[in-house]
C-alpha cells in the first residue's frame, strides 16, 4: 500500500511539461494588454480610461496604470526613452497585486520623458509558462504637436488631437486624414509612401503600415513650424494566441 | 510482492525517463525564452534611436518646406 501511495505521488509529479508557441525574437507581436489609466492633476487623480492594446494619454503629472495580464504575470516591465523598470516579482508583494491586476505608477511631470514625449511599453511575462504579452501607450502635448488628424486605421475611425496611435498588421493599408495639405517626415526603415496620391502634400494619407514600431511626423505645408501631427504607428507581425497546451 | 515489484520496476523506468525529458524541455525553453527576453530588453535601445531618427526627421522637413516656400517667393518675385 505504501509503494502504491509512493508511485501515486510521483506519477502526479511528472506532468509533462509543455512549452508555448515558439517565440521569436525578431516577431513583432500585437500590443493587446487591457489597461485601464488614471491621470494625476494637480493633487487629484482622474477616473481610470480603459486602454486596449494601444493608445494616447493626455499629458499629466503622473499616471496610475492598472495592468490585466491574459494569465498569471510574474514580471512587468515598463520602457520608454528614458525609463526601463520591471516589477520585483509582484506575486510575492501583495501590494502589486489585486484581484486580477497589477497596478503601478509611472511619474511624469518634469521627467526626462516629459521633455522627449515618447511612447510607452508596458510589457507582461510569465516567465515559468513563457507567456507575455504587452500594451503601448503615447502622451499627447497639445503645446507641441497640435494639427488634429482624422485616423481610419484597423478598421476603426477615430480622430486626435495632435498625436496619435495606430497599431494594424503590417503590410496592409492604413490611413490618416487633414483639414490641410501635409507631407510626411522620412526616417529610414519607417518611409510612408501616400499611395492615394502622386502630390508631395495632401490632406489625404493611405499608406502600406510599415513593421514594428514608427514615430512619424506629419508637417502642415501652411504652417511647418507651428502644426504638426505626431504618429505612433505600430505594424505587428503575429497576434499572440493563448491557451494553446 | 516480488511480482508487483516486477511489474512496477519498467513503470518505474519509463516515469523517471519522462520526469528526466521534461527537464530537458524545460531547461532548453527557458534558455530560449531568456534569450527572447534579452532582446525585449535591447528594444529599448532601439526605440531611442528611432526616436532620435524622427526628431532630426521633424526638423529637416520642417525646413525643408520654408525653403521650398522661400524659392517659390524669389521664382515668383523675378517673374
């Protein structure tokens, strides 16, 4: 009877061991984290905005970020220009964790982020399990980039103010509207060729979404100096799937 | 008793060579998967540089544009 409990115990230990999709280092993956973002102004903190994978934050003083990973998480890690943090296993600090969030403050006013207004990576691993998954999301400084933009992109229509967030497969088509003529600004490896038109300038944007993550500019042809349009555009390779065994 | 022993030493056997494979799965995963996290890790430092890349982007367009606007002016003013 002894030998049997003694087997019993050692077969339930020897679950195989099964590994996730093969991860690949140069894949761009789909931001798709669910955030919900609370601003501080002043001495308050505002409701929380729910962000899906991707999008734009006004510009505030500091901002709470409450992060629900698609599994269990056992390291977060938030990237900008300027900042590279990752959580100390928030499993075993029961203050990071709530029910089914991780929370966390990223401090902004006066911050060297504030100064060069790039976007943010909130990045979510399961290190055992080889899960991850992760959430991008740009600052809007109306005092910078100002000229509004109608977006068509993935689908959905949405309009901003100065800065903005596409996230779509690259290689397929996106778009960008204006109350004027604009052109674009080239950086190698994120080149934007307005297929809708032959013009330098144009009020009217369709373009192939380049890969991985773009900062783009759009220059008012009017105004190059006081309206601009700045563009996260992220092309993604893969959506992640999950629960595969 | 012997016979049971019999019977369970292949069982045994095969249970240690799966429970030993799993490791070996499992360490060659995580090297690859440390390995993935290195280069999360490096996208930090490409992001800067891409960043940096569109704000030179930014003023060279810019200027570009009052330039081009300025030779219109002098085309147009000696025609």
């Amino acid at each position: 009877m002894r030998l049997i409990c003694v087997l019993f115990l050692f077969i339930s230990s020897c679950t195989s061991y099964e590994t996730s999709p093969v991860m690949d280092e140069e894949m761009k993956y789909e931001r798709d984290i669910t955030m919900h973002v609370s601003m501080l102004n002043g001495n308050s903190w505002t409701q929380y905005y729910l962000i899906n994978g991707s999008g734009v934050m006004p510009k505030a003083d500091a901002y709470k970020i409450k992060v629900y990973p698609p599994g269990k998480a056992d390291m977060i890690t938030v990237t900008s220009c300027h900042v590279n943090k990752r959580t100390p296993n928030p499993e075993k600090k029961s203050k990071w964790f709530k029910k089914g969030y991780y929370e966390f403050e990223v401090p902004f006013k006066n911050t060297v982020d504030a100064e060069n207004l790039c976007s943010f990576d909130i990045g979510v691993f399961e290190k055992d399990k080889g899960r991850h998954a992760w959430g991008l999301i740009a600052i809007s400084d109306a005092s910078r980039y100002n000229m509004p933009a109608t977006m068509k992109c993935n689908g959905t229509r949405k309009r901003y103010n100065g800065t903005s967030v596409c996230q779509a497969k690259e290689g397929l088509i996106q778009g960008y509207e204006f109350k004027e003529k604009v052109s674009v600004a080239k950086v190698v490896g994120c080149e934007i060729a307005n297929i809708s038109s032959d013009q330098k300038y144009s009020a009217t944007w369709r373009f192939v979404m380049p890969r991985g993550e773009c900062e783009v500019f759009f220059v008012s042809y009017d105004d190059p100096i006081g309206k601009v349009h700045q563009a996260f555009l992220y092309g993604y390779g893969k959506m992640p799937i999950r629960g595969l065994k | 008793m012997s016979m049971i022993i019999n019977m369970l030493g292949p069982l045994v056997f095969w249970l240690l060579e799966k429970w030993m494979t799993n490791q070996e799965k499992k360490k060659e995963f995580q090297e690859s998967y440390f390995a993935f996290l290195d280069a999360v890790e490096k996208s930090g430092s490409t992001k800067v540089a891409n960043h940096i890349a569109a704000k030179k982007s930014l003023k060279a367009e810019q200027l570009r544009i009052l330039k081009e606007k300025e030779e219109l002016k002098k085309q147009q003013g000696g025609e």
